[in-house]
C-alpha cells in the first residue's frame, strides 16, 4: 500500500502521462491523430490548439508556418503550455475551451481538438471559409469497466461518434471523414491505476488510495492470480471543414 499511495501523490503537470511509461500495455487507434494534425499545420498560415493541456501534442506539430495559438482552460496547465510552446513561437490564452472563444471571426486556418470540450458553432465562428477542424475524442464510456469496480455511481456518458457528427454538423461544418475505435488498456500494476485515477479525476471523481483500499486490494489478487488487469478504451475522430465562399 505504501507504493500505491507514492504512486497516487506523484506529480502530474499538463496531459503528460510518462510516469506510466513501461507500466501499462495500450492497444492504439488505427489513425495517428499527430500526423494527420502535422499535415493539416503544414497546409496551414493560422492554426488554434483547443484544450493545449501542458502543449505536449501541439509541440510535436513543430515547426509552424504562420501563427499558432494554444488555448487552455486549466490555470495549472498554462505555465506548462508557455514554457514548452512560447520557444515554438506559439501565443498560449487561458480561457475556457467550452464557451466564447476569445477571437474574432474567421481568424484561423485550421483549429485542432485533441481530447477537449469544444463547442462546434465556436469553431465554425473562428474559422476561415474552408478552413478545417479536426478532433479526437474520448468515447463516454471509456474505461467505464474500470471506474464500475469503484462502485462510484459514474454514470456512462452518451458522447459518441454519432453525437459529435450530428453536434458538428449541426453548426454548419462539413464532415469529410470520421472513424472510431474500441481497444484495451493493460495496466502491469495496481499503483498505476491509483496514479490514472489521481490524474484523471473523473473516471473516479472521489478517488483516494485510502478510501478505496478495498477494490486495490482486489485488484491485486487478481494480479496476483496472474489475471490482467484490462479494462475498455474508446475513441473517435472527426474531420470537418468550413464551406468556402
């Protein structure tokens, strides 16, 4: 138990889950939403990173060709995001990803939305007329197998691929490729759950080593019973353009 509650009190900062690097097996997408995104910024003179986290993905689309903004709504995240992006060049603005974008119409080439809540008639306001959008997405029950051994009353959200398209289209934009994806997520021990669900407080909004010391123990009987601890990973992407003039 002494590691489980090391594991949970480790750092986090912005969206980077390193610490669980060599501690957790993960079936991947069939897309590579990186490059998919790196061919879009190349085509781009003006690019928006909704939802930047500590700019971990949006650094990796480097080197920019016009102006890039990175948009964060976490206070703690920001400080990460302008030490990693401002030596990339790119302008980081605090505000809530969900609502009224701080920009004016039609200011943006391409607006990129990797796992963050956006609020499609927003994005069909910044972009230009042709202007593209691509999001992925994480599907509402994504690892609900796991948060159900916790008994914490989550219930199975409805955001999927068919909502999204309909929420996008709805705002006027043009969809012109979608997929989704059901994979598994292994994790190799019980302390890299504990450190998941620390990070990412709504699988289990009330987790505490302490309070659910019971479902990690069970956990690590069946671990112990040489079960792996696999539990349901879901996502999707969607592409989508602005009609042109």
């Amino acid at each position: 138990m002494k590691g489980w509650k090391r594991d949970e009190s480790a750092p986090f900062a912005g969206w980077d889950f390193s610490y669980l690097e060599d501690r957790t097996r993960e079936e991947r997408e069939p897309w590579d939403y990186v490059n998919l995104a790196r061919d879009l910024v190349a085509a781009s003179e003006s690019v928006l990173d909704m939802g930047t986290g500590g700019g971990e993905r949006f650094a990796a689309l480097a080197p920019f060709y016009g102006r890039a903004v990175a948009l964060e709504g976490f206070e703690p995240n920001v400080s990460v995001a302008c030490n990693r992006l401002h030596p990339l060049g790119v302008s980081v603005v605090e505000a809530d990803e969900s609502s009224t974008l701080p920009f004016d119409n039609g200011e943006f080439d391409l607006v990129l939305n990797r796992h963050s809540a956006f609020s499609a008639d927003e994005v069909r306001r910044v972009l230009k007329p042709g202007g593209r959008f691509l999001t992925q997405q994480v599907g509402g029950d994504d690892l609900h197998d796991l948060a159900e051994l916790f008994d914490s009353g989550r219930d199975v959200e409805a955001w999927s691929l068919t909502e999204a398209v309909e929420v996008i289209e709805n705002s006027g934009l043009v969809v012109s490729h979608h997929d989704e994806w059901r994979g598994a997520i292994e994790f190799l021990d019980v302390g890299a759950i504990a450190y998941l669900l620390r990070a990412v407080p709504w699988i289990v909004a009330d987790f505490s080593v302490d309070r659910y010391e019971r479902q990690l123990h069970a956990l690590q009987r069946r671990l112990d019973m040489g079960k792996p601890l696999r539990f349901t990973r879901t996502s999707f992407i969607v592409e989508a353009h602005a009609p042109s003039l």
